[in-house]
C-alpha cells in the first residue's frame, strides 16, 4: 500500500479522496468518498451509484526494504441507500 494513499481501486471500487487518522499507529483510520458498480445486471451493464467510505488499516509488519506496512483495510461504503462492506486481502484478520 503507497503511503497514505488518497486513492484506492477495486475493480467494482474505488475509493478517492482519502483522508488518514493516526498514520503510523498500529491501526489508521480513513475516510473518503467511494463510487461503486453495483454490477446488476451484470458488471459490464451495471449501475454506478457515489457515496461514502470509513476505512481501517492495521496489522503493520516490516516489508523487505525494512519499511511498516499496514497488511490488512476493512471498512464500509454508503451509497444509494445500502451499506457495503470492504475487506482487503480476502482473507484478512480482525
């Protein structure tokens, strides 16, 4: 993850507009603003609706250059009526 990233892309997300609390502290806390592809139908004929995101990164370990890391980003998005969870990597802790 670049530091303090102002943008992130999924690809049905992306978050922009990021602002970070307490960078640098076991866990930071995000907020930003989030455009979706809701992909009904499908991905390709999909709706994109705006809204929110509050993210969390945590779980900072060294890279190979010696550098923290956070490891993990969970968080939510509010757009067009509905809460949408994020989790990055899938298989992402607590």
């Amino acid at each position: 993850m670049a530091y303090k990233p102002k943008r992130i892309e999924f690809s049905d997300l992306t978050l922009t507009k990021i602002r970070w609390r307490d960078w640098n502290s076991r866990r930071s806390l995000g907020r930003g603003r989030a455009r979706i592809n809701t992909c009904e139908p499908s991905c390709a004929a999909g709706n994109i609706v705006r809204g929110s995101a509050k993210l969390r990164v945590f779980e900072r370990h060294r890279g190979d250059d010696g550098r923290l890391l956070y490891g993990c980003l969970k968080g939510t998005t509010r757009a067009g009526g509905e809460t949408r969870r994020v989790k990055w990597p899938p298989g992402c802790g607590s």
